[in-house]
C-alpha cells in the first residue's frame, strides 16, 4: 500500500483528505509542522508528501528545502498543496524541486485524490 | 496565529501600490508653489518692455531735439541766404554782367567759408562769372535750383547732392536784365561740410550718429567719421529702408546702422518745406541705452531665481509636514486594509475548503449512506459554502486590482474558457433543469488577456445568469469573432435588471433590488469586476436588459494572432 505523507496543521482538511485517501487505497500519514513532516519522511520513506506551505515551526518551502538537501528523502516526490495561488509562489516551488503544486481552494477532494494518482502512475 | 506564520503572510499578500504616484503629487505640489510665483516673473519681463519703452522715449525726447536743432541751424543758414541773393541780384556788375562780377563773387566766397559757390548763371545756364574760377563756362541748365528758379517766379532751392565728392545744396534767384527780359539766375551753393560741423557742435552723446541722408540713400553727412562715409550710396541700408517708410516727418525707430550696430534712430527732415528733403537722423546704440536695464535684469532674475528656490525648499518641507506626511499615513490605512482583506480572504479559503471537502465525502457516501433529509441539508450547506469561497475570492480579486495588481496578459483561448467554465457551472445549470445551449466556433478565439481573470470574469456572468433564471428557464453561451473582436455573449431568461437601477450595475457592491429581495447570496462584485478585467484587457462590455423578461449580458476583446502552436496555453493551476 502507497505511504502518502500529508503535511497539513488544519485537522479538519487532514482528516477529509485522510479518509479520502484511504477510500482510494492509499495509507495517509498526518504531520501537523514542519519539524514532524521532516522526521515522518525519514522514517516512514513515503511514496509522496502533500506540502501545505502555511505551517507552524517551520514553513512549506524551508521544509521543501530541508527535504531535498537529505540524501534520505530528496527521492521522495513533493506536491506543494497551499491556498495561495500567485505565481511567484508557483515559480519558487518548483525552484525547490517541488514535483506539482495545487492550490487547495480550487480543487475539490476528488480531483486531489485524482492527482496523487497520476503523480505515482 | 503564530507570528512567524503572520509575518509569512504579510509578505506574501501585501500587494501594495496605489494608482497614482506620490512622487506626481509632489511635483503638483511644487508646481502650485512656483506658480505663486508667476506674477512676479510677468513683472520682470513687463519690466525689461518698460526699460526699452523708457530708451525710446529717451530717444524721442533727446534725440529729437537734437536733430531738430540741426534742422533749425541749417534753416538759419538757408533763411540767410534768400537776402544774400537778392541784394546779389541787383548789383550792377551782375545785371550788366560787367567783368568785375567774377571777382566780386571771388571776394565774397573769401569772406564766407561755408559757401561752395557763389555766381551768376545765363538765361542758357552758362555760368558767365563765378566766385570759384572752375564754374565759369560751365552749363547749370541741368541744376534743380536753377530750373525751378526759372519755373517758379523767386528764390527757389535745389536738391541736396554730392557733386565732385563735396555734399552741397544750391540756391537760385532770377533777376531781369536791363532789358526787362530775363538777366539770368544768380546762385550759391552751400558747402554741407557745416552739418558736420553742427554735430561737432551738439556735442552727441558717446556711441551716437549723426547722419543725413537724402531719399536716394546717398549719404550727404555723416559725423563721427564723416570721410569714409559721405558721398556713399546705400539705398538698401535698413536705416535708409526704414526713413523711406516712415509715414512722418519725424519719429523715432529701430534698425541697424550702417556699422551695422543696432541702434535706436530719432530722425526729422531736414528741410521740412521741401518734399524731397533729406533727413536728418540720430542714432543711439542701443546696447548702450539698454545697459542699464539689462544689469537691474539680470540682478532682478538671479534674486527672483533665489526666492523661487526658497520658495521650493519651502514647499517641499511644508508640503511633507502638512500634505505628504498625512497623505502617507493614510496610504498606510489603505494599505493595511488591503492586506487586511486580502489575509482574511486567504485565510477563509482554508476553513471552507475543509467543510467542502467534508461535504464532499459525506455526500459521496464514502463515510457511509446518508438518510434523504441529511443528504439535502448537506447539500444546502455545500452551496452555502461555495456562495462563501465566490464571495472570498471576489474580494481577493477586488482587492488585487484596487491595490494596483498587474493582470498577467497573455496569449489564450475566449472559446476553451468559455467551455471550462460552463463545465465548471453544469452541475448547477443541471440542478435547476435549464435548458443550456452554448456555441462555442468554430475555430478558437484567440484574445490576449489573463487567463484566470478572464474565467472568472465568464463564470460570474454565467454564474448571474444561472442564478436569476427561474428552474426550468433557459440560458445561452455564445463566443464568436469577427471585425477583429471574440465576443462572448450570455443570455437568461431571468429577473433582469429594473430600468432605474441600469447605470449602476457595475459599480462595486451593487446589486439590484429585485435580485436583492429573493437571493440572500451574491457579494454585488462578480459584474464590477468584469468590468474592470475587460476593460484592463483592452475590451468593452455591456448589456441590455428587461426587468423580469430576462438580460443579455456580452463583452468583447481584440482578437490577437493565432499561437503558432495550438494547445501551447501555458496552464496555471
């Protein structure tokens, strides 16, 4: 069963896309911060991490950076996964290593679950 | 919040800048400053024109006395010479043309240097006796005062010329003979060499000219410097243009003098009497008249440029402590509020998208089957929160064009927009049971503008349309092009828009009564940004409308060149 690590401090939207991610085969690991996000990756080696960019202790891109600094997880593919929609954002994601970048606000639940799919095909 | 978290989001959604520039109001400002200033400038210019109006009337007065004193003196010399010639013309040596009569004249020409000749001419106008030795035998015939002493019935005075390199005016009396016929003309020539004198006497002031000049343009006298000049002919010389103009027997006038400095000119004839007079005329220069006006202008210039520095030194500092300080203070409320507004936006998007998505599964069942009434409540809500997460995103919208956000314009497809957002809008549009027609084209419509503006900007006139038209009623999507424009065009069968409240559709906020009164959702943005993003993008919009027969609402943009390559759409997420 495909690990996804999803790193996200809203409850609410953890547990939603946590169900729905199950629903669809997946097994959802939860972390709430930054700091958690980096040593759930070491440990677990999830097949991908869902990167809000709003975070407590740590912010999305200083964790997309630390990510891909360690030899341990810089082979896990990252989808930034934020509200914000501007391009400098985009551009800086993807500066990072960032595999895709989905603004959350516009996608239903499905269409997520829809592209963690495609990513791991 | 932590304040990390508030820090990070500050910066990312502070989009500030207003639509006019500080830098612009402070030029206006100083502008305003400098202008207080004009009259004062007005004054030193009017204030040169009064210098040069007080030279020439300097010139007026001075040197029109002084020419006419020329004029006066040469009058004098002129008024002697009548009696001369009349006690000339009855002297028995010259009636009788006794052989005594040359040296007569020759004794008397001695006595009075200022005479060039002085003689007696026949009725044929050989000069039979003669003061200077040379004129006898020659033929005056051809002189003006002897034919007009002859033609007139007494004393008459000849033309002013230079003959042989001496500037001279002749005289001429007729006399009978013994016979009572005509004896002939007794003559004298006065030797113009005085005028030159008289200006030496007038004593003229420095870098000033004497001149006369007779209506040929030949200089008769001329003093400084009257050897290089007198004799010379120069019809064209300004001074002699100007003269030759002048419609009065005396005045004053600018031009170059025969140096060819400028000069101020005071002129008189110098026979008035006579109509072909010349003139006799003086000249100021005018650099020197004008000296001392120039100095008090230059230093009236360099203490005004001094007081308009102070005064915009004055501004500038007064302007900042009184208008600019307050005027940055209050963009700093506006932008504050901005990012207020714009925080709180983003920050709504995350809790709605949380109760979406938990509406979403429970709807979806994958939490397990619902009863019909949970599943319409659930329902409910969802429209609820997508009302919410419209209203959220109007306002960021809103937001990013009043705080001057630039669009991102580029190439991109009116048609495949248009399509996406009513495949965005079919859930709704099947929901109510309408009867939705689209055309799309043909071909695609290809317009330059932001492509995520631009559908929003479709899905909040489809939106409206969906919205207002009663369930089972009919809506319409077309985009077509032509003349050079993709047009896209939506029309419902809905509330309409009642007549009196037409010109204020687009304004921010608006909505119109009859919407009011049966739709609690709607923010009264969706249409004044419309507005504002076609208009951005180089585009026009309108409607036409009947209250409770239905709206056309349609907008249109430049068609741009096809993309080389179709389906190159750069897509933002």
């Amino acid at each position: 069963m495909n690990k996804i690590l999803l790193v996200e401090d809203n409850e609410s939207l953890a547990l939603s896309l946590g169900i729905a991610l199950k629903a669809a085969g997946f097994e959802a690991l939860v972390a709430e911060d930054g700091e958690k996000a980096l040593k759930t990756a070491v440990e677990e080696r999830p097949a991908l991490i869902l990167l809000d960019l709003f975070l407590p202790v740590m912010d999305g891109f200083k964790v997309l950076e630390h990510l891909k600094k360690d030899g341990r997880t810089s082979g896990i593919p990252v989808a930034v996964f934020s509200v914000l929609s501007q391009d400098s954002d985009k551009v800086e994601a993807k500066r990072l290593g960032a595999k895709a970048y989905f603004v959350k606000s516009e996608m239903s639940v499905q269409q997520v679950v829809d592209e963690v799919r495609k990513l791991l095909a | 919040m932590p304040a990390e978290r508030r820090q990070e989001g500050t910066a990312a959604y502070g989009r500030t800048g207003g639509s006019w520039s500080l830098a612009g109001f402070r030029l206006r400002l100083l502008l305003l400053a400098a202008l207080v200033l004009l009259p004062l400038y007005i004054q030193l210019i009017s204030g040169v024109f009064g210098e040069y109006a007080a030279a020439r009337g300097e010139v007026r007065n001075e040197g029109l006395r002084v020419v006419r004193l020329v004029a006066l003196q040469q009058e004098h010399a002129v008024a002697a010479i009548k009696p001369l010639l009349s006690v000339l013309s009855r002297l028995p040596d010259v009636v009788n043309r006794l052989p005594t009569c040359s040296a007569y004249m020759e004794r008397l020409l001695k006595d009075n240097p200022g005479f060039g000749d002085v003689g007696v001419a026949g009725p044929d106008g050989v000069i039979y006796c003669a003061g200077d030795s040379r004129s006898l035998g020659v033929s005056a015939a051809d002189k003006s005062w002897f034919t007009r002493a002859l033609s007139g019935t007494g004393f008459a005075a000849g033309d002013y010329d230079v003959a042989s390199g001496k500037q001279s005016v002749g005289f001429g009396l007729p006399f009978d003979g013994p016979d009572g016929s005509l004896g002939g003309v007794v003559y004298a020539t006065q030797d113009l060499d005085t005028l030159n004198e008289i200006a030496m006497r007038v004593s003229l002031p420095a870098d000033s000219v004497l001149t006369v000049v007779d209506r040929g343009g030949t200089i008769l006298s001329r003093y400084p410097d009257p050897q290089h000049w007198v004799g010379k002919t120069v019809p064209d010389a300004p001074l002699v243009q100007a003269l030759r103009g002048a419609r009065l027997a005396e005045g004053v006038f600018e031009a170059p003098g025969l140096t060819g400095v400028p000069r101020l000119f005071a002129f008189t004839q110098l026979d008035p009497a006579t109509a072909s007079s010349p003139y006799v005329t003086i000249g100021y220069a005018r650099d020197v008249l004008l000296a001392g006006a120039k100095r008090d202008f230059m230093l009236n210039l360099f203490g005004l440029a001094a007081l308009t520095l102070i005064v915009l030194l004055l501004a500038w500092s007064g302007g900042n402590y009184l208008i600019i300080d307050q005027i940055r203070a209050l963009q700093d409320v506006e932008r504050i509020k901005a990012e207020f507004v714009s925080i709180a936006s983003h920050q709504l998007r995350t809790p709605i998208t949380s109760l979406r998505w938990a509406n979403e599964l429970l709807m979806s069942g994958t939490v397990g089957p619902l009863t019909p009434e949970q599943s319409g409540l659930i329902g409910q809500t969802d429209r609820t929160l997508k009302d919410l997460q419209a209203l959220a995103n109007d306002l960021l919208q809103v937001n990013a064009l009043d705080t001057g956000t630039q669009l991102h314009p580029e190439q991109t497809d009116l048609a495949r927009l248009a399509r996406e957002a009513a495949g965005e809008l079919s859930l709704e549009i099947g929901k109510k049971g309408l009867a939705f027609s689209a055309s799309y084209g043909d071909a695609p419509a290809p317009v330059i503008a932001d492509p995520l503006f631009l559908k929003q900007t479709i899905m909040n006139l489809l939106a409206n349309a969906v919205r207002y038209t009663p369930k089972g009623g009919a809506v319409s999507l077309a985009v077509e092009t032509g003349r050079g424009e993709a047009r896209l065009t939506v029309v419902d069968r809905g509330l309409g828009v009642p007549e009196a409240e037409k010109p204020r559709i687009f304004e921010r906020f608006f909505r119109a009564s009859n919407v009011r009164s049966r739709h609690s959702a709607g923010s009264g943005l969706g249409l004044y940004l419309a507005k504002a993003v076609v208009e951005r993008s180089g585009g026009r919009i309108g409607f036409s409308s009947r209250e409770n027969e239905g709206s056309t609402f349609w907008f249109s943009l430049p068609l741009s060149k096809p993309a080389p390559a179709a389906g190159s759409h750069k897509k933002r997420a």
